[in-house]
C-alpha cells in the first residue's frame, strides 16, 4: 500500500506531464517569418569579414529561403495527393 507521501509524489509527477502547452497565433506566415529571418542574416553577415562565421550565417539564410519555398509548395493549390 502506497504511503500518503507516495501519493503526493505521484500526483505531481502527474501535474508536471499534463501541463498544457502554451500556444499562440503567429500574426505572419511561415514564409514571411523564415523571409524576415534570411534577410536578417544576410545584413549580419554582410558586416563580418569572410570566414567561418560568416558562411554559416550565409547558409541559415539559404536554408531559411530553401524551407520557404517548400512551404509554398507544399501548401499550393498545384500539389495533388498520390493516386493509388
């Protein structure tokens, strides 16, 4: 049989997995954000000298570009499901 300290224990173990996770509307798309973003790296590494950091700033911003045109993609009206 479980002691009262037991129980306790448990429930808040419970409490700490059920929390609910905090959601809110983005008032932009994803392709606006990722755009805003590219853009942003871009200004920053245009400020560094050539080197390693400014290459990776350059290559999150391609693939911030890269992950918006797939969302347009995927999202356009053009995209059909498979046939099967």
């Amino acid at each position: 049989m479980r002691t009262p300290d037991a129980l306790s224990l448990s429930s808040k173990r419970i409490e700490q997995i059920m929390q609910k996770r905090r959601r809110f509307k983005h008032t932009t798309t994803l392709e606006e954000r990722l755009a805003k973003e590219a853009k942003q790296l871009r200004e920053e590494a245009g400020l560094l000298p050539p080197g390693p950091v400014r290459d990776g700033l350059l290559r999150r911003a391609r693939q911030d570009e890269t992950a918006s045109h797939m969302t347009e993609w995927l999202n356009s009206r053009g995209l059909q499901p498979p046939r099967g």
